[in-house]
C-alpha cells in the first residue's frame, strides 16, 4: 500500500497518547508504521500527563508530535495539550498532528473534532483510517516549512554548541 523509505528527510517524531488513553496497541502500530517510512521514533506510551509530553518536545526537538488517541476522549485531552504546547516556547512551532478514535460517535463527529482541535493548535486532524495521509503528510514536511526549520536549526546549534 505505502512504499517504505520514501520519506525524503528522516523526522525526528515524538509519538505520543493523550493523558487518559491507556491503549498501546494503537502506539505500537504507528511506530511501526512511521519507523518503516525511514523516521526516527520516540514514543512516549500511554497516559502522557502534558508535562511530560512538554519536558520530551524540550528533550528532543522533533520535527514533528503525532497524537494517538482511541478512547473517545481525545478531543478534550488533545485539546488541552496541545494548549499546553502551544503556549510554551519549545513547542510552539513544533508541527504537530492527532489522529485515532478522538470520541465516541465515530466518523459523525469528525468534523467538529477538527475544527476544535485545529483552531486549539494543530497542523492537521486525521480520521481514524487516515494511515496513508498521515504519512503523506510527514513526507511534506520535508523539505521542511519554515517554523519547523527554524526548529531543526535550534536543535542543530544545541547539538553543535
Ligand atoms: C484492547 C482494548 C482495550 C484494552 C487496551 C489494552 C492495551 N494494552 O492496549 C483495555 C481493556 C485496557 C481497554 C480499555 C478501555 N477501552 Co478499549 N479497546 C480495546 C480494543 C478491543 C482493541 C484496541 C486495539 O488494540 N486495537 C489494535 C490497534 C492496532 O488498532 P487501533 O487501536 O484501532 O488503532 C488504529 C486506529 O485507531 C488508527 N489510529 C490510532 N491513532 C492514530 C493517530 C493518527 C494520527 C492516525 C492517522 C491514525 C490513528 O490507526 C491505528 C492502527 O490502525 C478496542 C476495540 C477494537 N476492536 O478496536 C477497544 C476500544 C478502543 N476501547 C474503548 C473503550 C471505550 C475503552 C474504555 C473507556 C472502556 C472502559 N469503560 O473502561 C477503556 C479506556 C481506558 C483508558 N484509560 O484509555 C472503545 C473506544 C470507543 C470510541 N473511541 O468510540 C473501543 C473502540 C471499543 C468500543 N467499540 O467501544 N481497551
């Protein structure tokens, strides 16, 4: 269906759940997934409180944040987080994504999901089938739009200095 290794750049992605969601499996896959399109991984597991989503982004700053969530809950954890995200300065720029079952009524609540958590701070909301758009849309973000850029230089100068 996708053909591995065609990313251009290799992202650094922090993987993470939103706070309540104890399912892995779902973590696991994605893994899997965006590893096998060349991208370097680090996953957070489930239950990631906010801070310590913030303290890895401070870590490691990705390239990009990819949110898994598929309790039902994750448009009211996403929302909060990426608030929280975007409100501090290491992870204001930093893209970021959410995807999975984000409530409880499936595809019927999709849109409005969206809109809430776009307008909260994320670059993009994906379906719970979205597989293929997701990594088309890390591949894009390569060569890399400017605030992400602006990101990957910081990180490069951390590493160099
Ligand atoms: C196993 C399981 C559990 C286990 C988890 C164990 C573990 N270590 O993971 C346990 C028993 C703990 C559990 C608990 C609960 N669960 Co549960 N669980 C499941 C179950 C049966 C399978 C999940 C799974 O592993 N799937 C395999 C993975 C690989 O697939 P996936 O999760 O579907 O993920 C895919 C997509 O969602 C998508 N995706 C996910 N994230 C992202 C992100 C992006 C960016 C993109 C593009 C795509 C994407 O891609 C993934 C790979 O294909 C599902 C039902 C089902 N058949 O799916 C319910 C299910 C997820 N659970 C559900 C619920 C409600 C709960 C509980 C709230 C139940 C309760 N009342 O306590 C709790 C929540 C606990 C918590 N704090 O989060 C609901 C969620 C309902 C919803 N969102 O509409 C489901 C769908 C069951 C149902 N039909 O009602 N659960």
């Amino acid at each position: 269906m996708f053909g591995a290794m065609e990313a251009r750049y290799k992202l650094r992605i922090v993987l993470t759940a939103t706070s309540s969601d104890s399912h892995t499996w779902n973590l696991v896959y994605l893994q899997l997934l965006l590893e096998e399109h060349g991208h370097e991984v680090i996953n957070l597991g489930p239950c990631v409180p906010d801070d310590l989503l913030l303290h890895s982004v401070r870590e490691h700053a990705p390239d990009a944040v990819v949110f898994s969530s598929v309790n039902g809950h994750g448009f009211l954890d996403g929302e909060r987080a990426i608030r929280t995200l975007r409100s501090e300065p290491d992870g204001a720029f930093t893209p970021a994504v959410i995807g999975g079952k984000l409530g409880i009524l499936g595809t019927a609540q999709h849109e409005a999901h969206s809109a809430m958590l776009v307008k909260a701070g994320f670059d993009a909301v994906f379906s719970d089938g979205a597989l293929e758009p997701l990594i088309s849309y890390l591949r894009d973000l390569s060569p890399v739009p400017a605030a992400a850029s602006l990101h990957r230089s910081r990180r490069n100068a951390e590493v160099a200095a």
